[in-house]
C-alpha cells in the first residue's frame, strides 16, 4: 500500500470510498507522521484519543454509507479556532490553559461533515505576524529548505503551522486565518494552496478576533481541489455572527476543471514593485501565459492606491485589535498577575502575557484611537479603505473576472532574519495581500514554481465578491500547468 | 507625527499594559517607525470620501428580542483565574 500520508484529501475520500483502506488507518498514518516531526513545531497541542475516536465513528458511518462529505479525513485546527474540550491560546501567553466549553462554528461544520480532528497547530500570537515567529510556543520549521542549506526557514504567519503541517503531509488539510495575508503567504512559503475567501462568508464565531472587519477563515489544502473541498464545509450562513452572509454556500468543487476561455484577468500595473527579484516577475509572466494559453484574455489594469493599503493596515488592524484585546484582563479567563488593585493587576497581567509584537500593534491601536488623534489617523485610513476597495470595484466594473498578482514579493526567509530592527520589514511581506483584506474580497495563492534556491513561490488571484468559484478554476489552471510540489523529508 | 517618552507611557496606561521605564526608549522608537510608515497616508486626497463602515454591503441583522442563551453560569467561570460560586474574583474595587 502507498504511504497514505501522500494522498490527496481528494484521493483519500475515494480510497475510503471504495474501502481500500479505513479512517482509523489514514489517521494513525498522520499521527505518526506527527510524532517524527515534532522538530518543526507544527502542532502545539496533538489529539490522538480524540483522533482516533472520530475516525471509528466516521469508518462506522463509510460502513453504513452514511458518511459526510469530508467523512474520515484527519485534519489540523490552527489554535485560533476554539475547540470544545481542547485547549485553545492563540498562542499566548494571556490565554494560559484556556479549554473553551463551546466549539466554532467553522470546526463545528467540517466535524459535521466527518471531519477528523488531529489537534491543535501553532500560529503567530493572536494572528500578529508573518513568520510564526510570534508564538509563544516558539517558531514553526518550515519543511522546504534552500537546495544545499541546513538552515531553517519560517513556513510564514501567521497561519505557520497549518501550512507547515500541511506541506510536511502531518494532516491532510488545516483551518487557518487571514487578516491580512495570513492564508495566502504561508501557503506561497510552502507551496500549499490557501484560498481566504470574501469578508462575510465564513462564520467568525468561536474564532479569537484579532481585526474583526479584516479576519476571515480559510483552509490551507495539498490541491486546488482539496481546498474546494474544504472551503465548501467550512462556510456558509451563521446567525450567531453578523457579519456572516446569508447565500447559498456552491458547490466549489464543480468550478473545478471548468473552462476559463474568454474569461479577463487584471495584471494590476501598480503590482510591479521597484527591486521586484526577477524570479517573481519570471513567475507572474508564467502565469499570465498559462491563463492565456488556457483561453483567458490578459488586460493590464490600475489600481492605483495600492501602496496606501499596508499603511492604512497598520492603522485599522491594530485599533481593532487595541478593542478586541481589552477583555484580557486577568479576570475572566487565563493568566492572572497579581497588582495592589484592579488597574495593576490588569496592567500587569497584560505585560507579562501579551508578547511583543501583540504589546506594540495594542499600544498603537490604543494611540490612534485616542482623543485628539482619531481623526487625523483612524478616520483618514477608513476613508483610504474606501478608495482601496473604488479601485477594485472599477476594475471589475470594466468585465475583469480576477486579478492575477504574485503572493509573496520573496520566498520564504531564516527564522530571525527580519523585522529584528525595524517591525515594518516584516510588514512588507503582506504587500501583495493586504488590499484584498482591506477590500473585503476573496484571494486565493496557488504554487506555480521555485526560485534559484529551490524554494517555492507562489501566485494570487483576486476576485469578485462571493465569486470564489471562479478563483478555483483558475487556480486550477495554474496547478495543472506548475505541477505540484513536496519539500524533501529532512524532519 | 511622532510620539515622546511622556505619550508613550500615556498610550501604555490608557492600554493597560505595564512598562517599565528602560522599556520605554525601545517602544518609543517602534512606535514611531510605525508611525512613520503610516505618515504617507496624509498625501492621499480623502476630500468627500465616505469613511468605511461594512466592507460587505449589507442590511445590520437583528436578532429576535427573546431569550434564546443562559443558565450556562458554570461554563462562563469555568476558565476563570478566582471565582467563588459564580462570581469573579477581584481585588478590592470600591472602599
């Protein structure tokens, strides 16, 4: 029998199928798996009691053929997504052993459907980073290496370890988040696919809110299929969260394979960027190619306050955070410190379990939120957000159907290397990214090719609000032509 | 813009997050790099522009007005740090 571990979840749902192997088989297979790679830090909490309880009961139901959609197929829950019964931190420090007594709605839906949860995996604190760097878990390994280096890479943030996890073929698929490139650029540092899909059509509820106008769900996949797959359990409609959408989840799976010809996608001009490495722009011509040889008809477009929208970012997200972040306060859940009164023990326990990164984007949150300056910066990043999203709107105004960009302006870099002087280095990883979160849209990054060290890099299409359908036909175009791509086992 | 020792340790009270003083130089200097960064925002033209509210546009659900939640009081201090019955526990507030 081949190793399981290397099939696609579309692979795996046939060979459960057809009985050629059981749930409880194909999980063990992963967790196994697990186990010989724990020096890349993927998981921070493993579950296999609950693992291979889920994975009995999906096989009794395969056996009945009663079986869910994604029935028996072992996946990884990045440790935002609450999990009731198991541990949930988002990584910090603040949330101690915080054991959510309810489950969200996104986890609850693929267990719905058959899902088998393999457990928790790290992430950036609170989703703040794009390097997995941030964790208090410590940093993810990601398991692609530059050709001839022992070195170990970041797998990107903040979702790192599901990407990490799911390019290392520990689990078969992973939730993840996306607030400003969270989904997209660590799937590009590993040569996943991670689509995060329009603001509103996944539930953020049990979710750990970082920037709530910006952060969506997501699943990161070994295919475009996989994903597809993924994405059809993980949304849909939610009264508990307002903001969730009230249409018909598709069947994102049959946008699979579809023809894409006459189809007219935007290559955005203000995406070329001054030091652009020539791989990426190699890469970007490629598939620009690809989708043109596939019968799609390439217009260059302008979106033209592109480079407002990182900086507009770091306003918006942190005040966001600044909100979401006042209720850890040492009173209601996890880590508590010790003060002579109320405010000291808020104080101090905000200093010794927030991190870095997370104790700087609140303080600026805090400041740009405050009297005298909310105008000057709040107010004004709204309003860019408010051209940034015009800009898209007149694009696909003109017919364009997506927008093809790069992912990533490098690939994957040394845990430490950046962001150590000055946190905006580490900022400018989500470039590419960020407009999509702030205009609310769907993005999906797919592996089209490696760079001269072997490392992979990735392209994103962009599309229309809730047209996520046409953004895995395309993607797909470009998974055929690329081919797909697994790291060397060096764990 | 940029922020002075004094704003710094304003912004990290009015955050409730303790810092002590040699922290202080360090923050100060991050904070104004992102401050910085943000500074080209002021060269975009917002003259007339609506800010952003939804970024989906879409009717504010409401709920029913009735009672669908509750009589969960043993889940919501389940992961609290002090409690006595179901009450939080905090250092003296009124005196």
């Amino acid at each position: 029998m081949t190793d399981l571990t290397s099939l696609t979840l579309a692979e795996a749902r046939k060979g459960l199928a057809a009985k050629n192997f059981t749930s409880l088989e194909l999980t063990d297979a992963h967790l196994s798996a697990i186990e010989k790679a724990r020096v890349l830090n993927a998981f921070v909490m493993e579950t296999p009691d609950q693992a291979r309880a889920m994975a009995r009961e999906a096989d009794s139901k395969i056996a009945k053929s009663d079986a869910g959609p994604l029935a028996g197929i072992p996946l990884g829950i990045k440790d935002l997504f609450a999990t009731k019964g198991v541990r949930t931190t988002a990584c910090s420090k603040i949330l101690g052993n915080f054991v959510p007594t309810y489950e969200s709605t996104v986890t609850s839906q693929l267990w719905r459907d058959g899902a088998v949860m393999l457990g928790k995996l790290n992430n950036d604190e609170f989703a703040m980073g794009s390097a997995n760097e941030t964790s208090c878990f410590g940093p993810v390994g990601n398991p692609w290496r530059r050709e001839g280096s022992n070195t170990t890479l970041v797998p990107g943030g903040s979702s790192g370890g599901s990407a990490s996890a799911v390019a290392a073929l520990l689990c078969m698929g992973a939730t993840a988040t996306d607030t400003g490139g969270s989904i997209r650029q660590p799937a590009a540092f590993t040569a996943t696919v991670g689509i995060k899909p329009t603001y509103g059509r996944c539930s953020r509820w049990g979710i750990v809110a970082f920037a709530s106008s910006l952060d969506q769900a997501g699943p990161i996949a070994r295919s475009v299929r996989d994903a597809a797959m993924l994405l059809r359990s993980m949304a849909g409609h939610d009264p508990k969260d307002t903001t969730s959408v009230d249409i018909p989840v598709p069947d994102y799976e049959a946008a699979i394979g579809k023809s894409v010809k006459g189809m007219k996608i935007g290559i955005p001009r203000e995406y070329r960027l001054d030091g652009m490495p020539a791989e990426i722009e190699k890469l970007w011509e490629a598939g620009a190619k690809w989708l043109k040889a596939a019968g799609a008809e390439l217009v260059e477009v302008s979106l033209p306050h592109t480079k407002y929208a990182l900086p507009a970012y770091y306003i918006v997200a942190p005040a966001e955070a600044s909100s979401n972040l006042a209720r850890y306060d040492g009173v209601r859940y996890g880590l508590r410190e010790q003060g002579k009164n109320i405010i000291e023990l808020y104080e101090n326990t905000r200093a010794e379990g927030f991190g870095a990164e997370v104790r700087r984007r609140v303080m600026i949150g805090t400041y740009v939120l405050s009297a005298g300056y909310y105008d000057a910066y709040y107010l004004r990043a709204q309003k860019v957000r408010t051209l940034i999203k015009k800009d898209f709107e007149d694009c696909f105004a003109k017919g364009v159907d997506a927008i093809l960009t790069p992912a990533t302006p490098s690939a994957a870099f040394g845990i430490g290397e950046k962001g150590g002087a000055d946190p905006v280095e580490m900022y400018l990883n989500d470039i590419f990214t960020v407009t999509v979160n702030m205009a609310g849209l769907p993005g999906i990054a797919v592996p089209a090719g490696k760079d001269a060290q072997g490392l992979p890099l990735g392209l994103q299409l962009i599309g229309r609000p809730f047209d996520e359908e046409t953004l895995f036909s395309l993607g797909e175009v470009i998974e055929q032509a690329a081919g797909r791509f697994t790291p060397a086992r060096w764990w | 813009m940029s922020v002075d020792a004094a704003t710094v340790r304003r912004i990290a009270h009015l955050a409730r997050i303790a810092v002590s003083e040699d922290e202080v130089p360090h923050l100060q200097g991050e904070l104004n790099a992102m401050l910085a960064f943000v500074e080209q925002l002021s060269e975009v033209n917002v003259e007339g522009v609506e800010p952003m509210t939804s970024v989906t546009p879409m009717q504010m659900k409401k709920r029913q007005d009735v009672v669908d939640d509750g009589e969960i009081a043993d889940d919501i201090v389940a992961n609290a740090p002090a409690t006595e019955g179901h009450f939080f526990l905090v250092p003296k507030v009124v005196e």
